[in-house]
C-alpha cells in the first residue's frame, strides 16, 4: 500500500516554502503539533532549526524519532 505524496505551503523563518510528504506524515504531524499546543509552522520551523540540509526527510525523521520515543 502506498501512501500518497501532499505539497503544502508553510512558512518556516519567515518565508514560504513547499513540503511534500505523504499524508501519514502530514496527518502525524498534524498530531504532534496539536499534542505540543503548536501550529504546524511553528514546529516545521523548530524541526528545520535542527536539521535544515532536506526539510522532508528532517521531518520523517522527526515524527518517526516522537513516536520510536513514545514507545519506549
């Protein structure tokens, strides 16, 4: 099964910018940033701090890190 791949604009410094991800990604997301009392900008932007070569993949690592943490 695949997951299908969503651009949306967000702005992350204070500029624009596209991310695409599959929806899993966007709907976790989406959950975390609810769980942390943030908007999606606001996390995407702490996330790029972290890690800002490939926005993307900082992302799915992130969300993959939140919940592997939540797990254990």
């Amino acid at each position: 099964m695949t997951d299908k791949s969503i651009k949306r604009s967000v702005t992350v410094a204070g500029h624009r910018t596209s991310i695409t991800l599959e929806g899993a990604f966007w709907t976790s997301l989406k959950e975390i940033a609810a769980q942390q009392d943030k908007s999606i900008n606001i996390l995407i932007a702490e996330i790029d701090q972290q890690q800002p070569e490939n926005l993307s993949s900082a992302i799915r690592v992130f969300v993959l890190n939140y919940y592997k943490n939540q797990a254990s």
